[in-house]
C-alpha cells in the first residue's frame, strides 16, 4: 500500500482501485481518491456565532469586541466590562450588550468618559440665599451662613436665627430682627445691632429729614439743626434763612457791603476791580482785549468785568451797587484765574510809579494781610512796596529792558495770626494768586 494514498483518510481497497474515507473535516474529491479541506465557514447554516475561520481540517470562531467565546467554541456571550474592570469610567459603569456606557453622579456634567465637577455656586441666584456665602465642592457645595443665620435641615440654604428664643442680654424685651435682635431701650436711644447695648438714636437718618433744608447734627438723646455759613435755621419755617450780613452797624467789607444769599459781596474803591474773595486791584496799562499771542486764551481784557460766583449766587442774581459806607464803589469783578496783561512804556514808567496795586476789601483782611511776588522776578527787575495797608507793584533797582515780563502775585496772611499757606483759604476767605504779564515797550 502507498503511504500517500488517502492524507486526511482511511484507504479502502477494491477490485482493480481503490477508495478514501475521509477523515472530518475533510470530503472525498468527485473520484473519492484524495480527502480535500473541508470549508466549514461557508457551510449554511454557519458554525460560529458571529466570525468563523477555516482551518485544516476544523475551523476556528472568534467574537467581537465586547463579547466572550462560550466553551463549545461556537457561541459568544456578552463581556461584563464593568464586573471584569475592563473600562476607563471616570465614576460610574452601566454594561450594555457589547460595551458598556459610563455614568456621572449627581453635581457632575458628563463629556464623553470624564465628568467634569457643576459649579452651584456661580448660579445666579446662588443656592445659599442672600443670608449665607456658597463654597464649591466635588459635586456639591457648601453654604456657611452669615451671622444671625444657620443652616436649613438640608443644608442647602440659610435662615434667620430666633435669638429671643434663648438666652439674651435684654433687660426691657426682647424683639427678633432679620440676622440679629434688639433690646427695648429708653426714649432717644436704640439697640445696638451687634453689642446689644443701648445707644443714642441718630434723629438725623429719619425720613423724612428732621430738619427740613438745614443739617442735621445728632446728639446724645437728640439732635440740632445747623444752616450753612450765611444762614441762620428758623424753627416756625424748618428750613434756613439767610443772614443779611450787611445789616449790622459794622460789616464785614472795608468799602460797600451787598448782602446775598448764604453770603455777601464787598466793592472797591473808584478805579479799582474785585479779585477773588475779598481783593481790590488797580493797574496802569491794562488791555483792552484780548491780545493775538500764544497765550490769548488766558489774556484778561479789563473792559470787560468778570464775575465770579460766590455762595452758589448766579452773576445776574447778584446786587451790581450797594452804598453802606461810601457811595463811589465799584462791585465789577476782574477774572483773578485769567492772565491780567498790562501795557507800558519804558520811557514814561519811573522807578516809584505804581504799576499795580492790591488792597483788601474785607476789614478783616486789614493790617493783616500783604501781596508778594512768589515767581517771575528772579532777576529782581520788580518790587512789591506796602504802605497804609495798599501793596503797589513797582520797578526794583536794577530796571528791566523791553519785553515781556510774567509774575505771580499771591497774598500771605503775617503777624500774630500766622501766615497763611499760598493759595490756600484761610479764615478771611480764599487767598488771591493773580497771574500778571507786563508787556514793555
């Protein structure tokens, strides 16, 4: 017998040939001489549950992702991928047939495997309420309450504290307030919201006001009202009155008083313009206009008086003469916060001829006040000279060439009273600082 006869078979002899008996897995060809592979995969119905492949003789079956190969080779059974720990869940696995699906708690948004933490707190309105602080945490938060608060059963909000239910420090009752309590106190005061004592009840922060138009000062047990400066506070009327300062038998101006609301005006002399609070200035060569140079829109025509407003007095408000004490004044105001430019010429200016002079209208200011250069006169070309209470702008030793020449003038209160910082009001009013450019043929 060959050997080669019948691979995968059992040879059978007959008379004149011969036969194979194929072993399984394998079939005889159409002369059932050779035993050929037997293609189990293709046969119908199929072998395998979901993938076959064919072997010599056998075949093999294989499941998907997700599935399991039962003992009898053939079926798949699902993969419990969440029992076995063969997932990447961030929390939660839920097993489905053939893979499985991941799941967030309560407080988590989920995107696609990984949960990412809900902020409560950023939600508007914050979950703690209007009486406690909210503090995130992994997949919650916290509330911590204000004072007077504490926490609701849930521990999701806040709410207000009886502290009249327990024990208190009030002596006269007890009444609950929203965070807090208050004690029943004597007439004019009230409980101290957080050291339960009894203090002064503030009469002013009433509405509506106590006072009426006037201020309103508290004090202990209970309050009074306080006009502005020019006002005096009328109890029938409850509001303030004006004062007429000028009405008394010496006012406060050294020339003319016109009393206004809240305050009063002096004049100046004939030929003298008011400066600020309480001035006069006179000066030879003053513009008629505004002059065509880089700085005209600083320049002061003295044409052209202005007036400053003083106590909240409106210009066409304002009284233009008054005559208490001389009738030959003047109210016309000159701009002090504008440049004051003055014209001259060199050749009919003498050495004592007065450019500029500078008295006080308020008798206050009288002996107690004097007009300094503080800038523009380094070289010394100029010179303030005092005399009976008038301060006159003159020339100085060494006399200055034509040009242009800018100083500034400020008043400085001297004597037993102090002096008085530059530019700064002081109990006579505001300090005059006037801007003067000399233009010198």
């Amino acid at each position: 017998m060959l050997a080669h006869l019948c691979a995968h078979g059992e040879c059978i002899n007959s008379l004149g040939s011969f036969r194979c008996h194929c072993q399984a897995g394998y079939t005889p060809d159409a002369t059932a001489t050779t035993c050929l592979d037997m293609d189990e995969c293709s046969q119908v119905p199929k072998p395998c549950t979901f993938l076959c492949k064919n072997t010599k003789g056998s075949f093999l079956c294989s499941c998907p992702r997700g599935y399991l190969l039962e003992e009898d080779g053939r079926t798949c059974k699902d993969l419990d991928e969440c029992t076995s720990r063969q997932h990447n869940c961030q929390f939660l696995c839920v097993n489905t047939v053939g893979a499985f699906t991941c799941r967030c708690p309560p407080g988590f948004t989920q995107h696609h495997q990984a949960c990412f933490d809900n902020d409560e707190c950023s939600a508007q309105p914050g979950p703690c309420g209007a009486h406690g602080h909210c503090h995130n945490t992994p997949g919650s938060f916290r509330c911590e309450c204000h004072q007077g608060f504490t926490l609701v059963s849930s521990g999701h909000g806040c709410e207000d504290v009886n502290e009249c239910d327990g024990p208190h420090r009030c002596q006269h009752g007890c009444q609950n307030q929203l965070g807090g309590y208050r004690c029943s106190c004597p007439q004019g005061f009230t409980q101290h919201s957080q050291w339960a004592q009894c203090v002064d009840e503030n009469e002013c922060a009433l509405s509506p006001p106590t006072c009426g138009s006037a201020s309103c000062r508290n004090t202990l047990g209970g309050f009074r009202c306080v006009c502005p400066s020019g006002f005096d506070f009328d109890q029938a009327l409850g509001g303030c009155q004006d004062v007429d300062e000028c009405a008394g038998r010496r006012g406060p101006c050294s020339y003319s008083c016109a009393n206004t609301p809240g305050g009063f005006l002096c004049g100046c002399p004939q030929g003298y313009f008011r400066a600020g609070q309480g001035h006069c200035v006179s000066g030879l060569g003053f513009s008629p206009g505004p002059q065509d140079t880089p700085d005209k829109e600083e320049l002061l025509s003295s044409e052209a008086c202005y007036e400053c407003k003083i106590n909240g007095l409106s210009p066409r408000d304002r009284p233009r003469r008054s005559a208490h004490r001389d009738h030959q004044v003047n109210l016309a105001t000159l701009d002090s916060e504008a440049l004051l430019t003055l014209g001259l010429n060199l050749s009919h200016l003498g050495r004592a001829e007065r450019i500029l002079e500078l008295r006080p209208a308020l008798e206050g200011l009288e002996g107690r006040i004097r007009y300094v250069i503080v800038r523009g006169n380094e070289q010394g070309f100029f010179r303030m000279h005092h005399l009976r209470g008038v301060s006159s702008l003159q020339l100085g030793r060494r006399r200055p060439g034509p040009g242009t020449y800018r100083l500034e003038v400020v008043s400085h209160m001297a004597g037993p009273w102090g002096v008085q910082p530059e530019g700064q009001p002081g109990p006579w009013g505001q300090a005059l600082r006037l801007k003067v450019q000399l233009q010198l043929l």
